[in-house]
C-alpha cells in the first residue's frame, strides 16, 4: 500500500513538472525579423546578420534550451538550441536575440541557417520532442534593408514592417511598442487631480485588510477553544457535551491563566524570591606585632 501511495505520488509530481515545461515553453513567439542587416544591430563579432527575436509572453522564465529553430517546414529539428546555456533562460516578459548567419560554431545564439531577401521566409519554433510546434511566421519577400517584420505589440497576432520612421522603429532584444505615457495614470489624474480618491481607496484598502486579520484571528481563535474542549473530554473519558458543559472544560478564567503562566514563568526561569539561608563564618588571624602599635609613637607627656 504505502509503495502504491509513493507511486502516485511521484507520479504526480512528474505530471506537475511537464505541465510547467509545457506551459515554460508554449509562452515563448517569434517577435522580430529582420531579414536584411546593413546598419543595424551587431553581433558579438562585430558583424551585421540577419537575426531573430523570439519573446517570453508569461510572467514566469521560460527555458529555451532543448527547443529547436528552423526555416523549412520538412526539418523541424534542423537547429537545436544547446541545453546548459545560461542565456537560453528567458526572463518573463524578456527577449533572446538569435543571428541568422549559419555559423553554429560561433555560440548557441547563432543558428546553422540564413535568410533570403528574394523570397519568403519560414520560421518556426518547436519544443524539445522536435514535433510539437511552438510558434511559426513567415516574413514576406521584398523586405527592405535595415527594416523588419514584428508583431505591433509584443506577443500580439497583427505584423507590420518596421523601421525608417520615429514612431516606427527596429527593436531588437526590447520591447516592440515603446509607451511614453500611461494611459489610465492620465485618466486617474484628470478624474482625481486632488488625490481624495487615491487616499480614500488606500484607506479603505488598509481598513479592509485589518477586519480580515480580526476575523481570521478570530476565527483561528474559536477553533483551538473547541479543540482544548475536545481534548479535555477525552483525558477525562467523556462524550456527553451537556456534562461537559457543566464542569466547564475547555473554559478557564483571566485569574487561571494568569496563574499558570506565572507558575510557568517561575518554573522555566528559576525565579524564587527567598535566598537560602546559609551563613558562613571564617576565623581570620592577624599576626600582632608592638613595633606598629599606635601607643609606642605617641610621645608620653612629661610630668611636673
């Protein structure tokens, strides 16, 4: 029986576990391309290749390690990200950049495949089993230099081409859509410029949060009362709640408490108030010498 418990119980917690690499996974897009790299972003070498962003939409890190990158729909195994690179670790909400350049040998953000400007180009993401596919796009032919093809908004369904403009830009390794203002800050100061709404919500939210600590005090309190009742019952063997009730188990006075816990007070920390009485006598000698007796340096007043 208990190997059977133990069973499902590791069982258990290896489904717990896929879930979480699953669902790791499942949050991670493909966020930006940019097909041709004139001017633009450089790699660790200095060099300007094409390169690939792909975005964690969770608010939990997503390991990319294992994972597979590829541009042709038949070979969904064709670049397989290392495992035990530290950088493969997305932070929520965070970006990793890959370079087109088909040089693997260069590091783990370098992929052994490049992209052509003169047609249309497939990139897909597939979790570690190489069959499930994670995320696919595919970025149109005709691609202009130092522009790329992103979601508008991190992690959302519509593409554009970006880059050439202010409010259109290329956004490697950050966000897509860069926000100067908050929208609902704005409102809230239009609708509240004196700021009574925010202290009256932040007044009410501490009132709140203290009558659920009553309560819940409260509550816990009531629990141990009957839980000291029952257990006093079953010291003293009894089941009939009308008898219990007459001896007043599980209720005790202020001055009872008191008691107890001077008594325990007293006990653990060996207060006493009586000294014990004990008295020690020593005989203490001096030995006496008449050359440092005071009576012999005194002069003897001469008589008449």
């Amino acid at each position: 029986m208990n190997k059977r418990k133990l069973g499902i119980f590791i069982a258990l917690i290896a489904a717990v576990c896929l879930n979480l690499r699953a669902q790791g996974t499942k949050s991670l897009r493909i966020n930006e391309v940019l097909v041709i790299n004139e001017g633009n972003f450089q790699d660790d070498y200095g060099v300007h290749s094409a390169w690939i962003e792909i975005f964690n939409t969770s608010f939990a890190s997503a390991n990319l390690g294992g994972c597979f990158l590829t541009d042709d729909k038949n070979n969904p195994t064709k670049y397989p990200i290392p495992k035990g690179d530290v950088m493969t670790l997305v932070k929520p909400r965070q970006h990793a950049l890959f370079w087109a350049d088909g040089r693997p040998n260069r590091g783990t953000f370098h992929v052994n495949f490049t992209l052509d400007p003169d047609k249309d180009n497939y990139i897909a993401l597939y979790d570690s089993n190489g069959k499930t596919l994670i995320d696919e796009t595919i970025v149109p032919a005709g691609q202009i230099a130092d522009h790329s093809w992103a979601r508008k908004e991190d992690g959302s369904t519509e593409w554009v081409q970006k880059g050439g403009s202010e409010n259109s830009y290329v956004t490697p390794s950050t966000n897509n859509m860069t926000l100067n203002r908050n929208e609902k800050i704005e409102k809230f100061k239009k609708h509240d410029a004196e700021g009574s709404g925010m202290a009256v919500t932040a007044m009410s939210v501490v009132f709140i949060g203290l009558i659920l600590l009553y309560l819940s005090f409260k509550f816990v309190g009531n629990i141990s009362i009957k839980l000291g009742k029952r257990n006093a019952m079953r010291v003293h063997g009894i089941t009939d709640h009308e008898e219990a009730k007459e001896q007043r188990f599980g209720k005790r006075s202020g001055e009872e408490f008191a008691a107890i816990s001077m008594a325990m007070h007293e006990y653990l920390d060996d207060v006493h108030d009586i000294e014990d009485m004990i008295i020690t006598i020593n005989k203490v000698k001096r030995t006496y010498s008449p050359w440092s007796s005071k009576i012999y340096t005194l002069r003897e007043t001469p008589r008449k």
